[in-house]
C-alpha cells in the first residue's frame, strides 16, 4: 500500500479518535463534590421503562414504573443523589413500545441537560449529556 494513503488513514484515525475522547467528558455533565443531583424520567407509557442513571456507587440500570402523572398522558419519575465527589454523570430513559421519553438531569437546582424523543414505530430513547 503506497506511504501516503497510511498517512492519510492515520491522521483520519487520529482526528476521530480525539474527536471520541473529546466527546465523552464534554458532553457529560459536571456534578461538583457534593452536588445535588436530580434524575427526572418520564413517558407515555408508564410501565417497563428502562431508566439508567449514576448515583455515588456508579451506574444503575433499572426497569421502572414511573409513578407520577402529570398533566395528559405522561408519567415521570425523579431519582435524587448526593455524589460526595466531583463527577460526570449522564442518563437515559428507553422503552419498546411508547412513543414519547424525556430525560433530564439538574445539578443544585440548575437544569444542565435535557432531551425528548417521539416516535410513532414504539421504540424511543432519550439521553441527557
């Protein structure tokens, strides 16, 4: 294989792996030490929602029932942490059959993320980075 076509897979290879490294920590939110953190999940489907969060173990993975209903057909849930270090933290919420999930993280009161998914096929996902 001719030297400048090497050359150019590795530099290709090198902007995409910065391009990877760069994106986990940017995108993730900041919690200080002691910062409060809340989760909040919610869908149109109240059952079997799969939720994932981080809380001062490290990361949890459930299939949850969200419990409160708001205004219309949407059920939400908060899940609150105290992380006793300084972190980043993520989360998301997925469901097979619903049309609509929305994840959100606040840090000491302060919305930091966000995001809302819909889909008329029954499979949405929503990550907050």
């Amino acid at each position: 294989m001719p030297q400048r076509v090497l050359a150019t897979w590795g530099v290709a290879a090198a902007l995409a792996g910065a391009a990877v490294a760069g994106a986990g920590t940017a995108q993730a939110v900041d919690v200080p030490k002691w910062g409060n953190v809340r989760y909040v999940f919610c869908s149109n489907t109240q059952d079997n929602n799969k939720i994932t969060y981080y809380d001062g173990l490290g990361k949890r993975e459930q299939i949850v029932t969200l419990a409160d209903r708001t205004d219309g057909d949407m059920w939400c849930r908060n899940v609150d942490v105290v992380m006793t270090e300084k972190t980043f933290v993520w989360s998301a919420i997925t469901h097979d059959n619903a049309n609509y999930v929305y994840a959100a993280i606040y840090v000491n009161g302060r919305m930091m993320a966000r995001e809302e998914n819909r889909s008329d096929y029954g499979f949405v996902y929503a990550q907050a980075m």
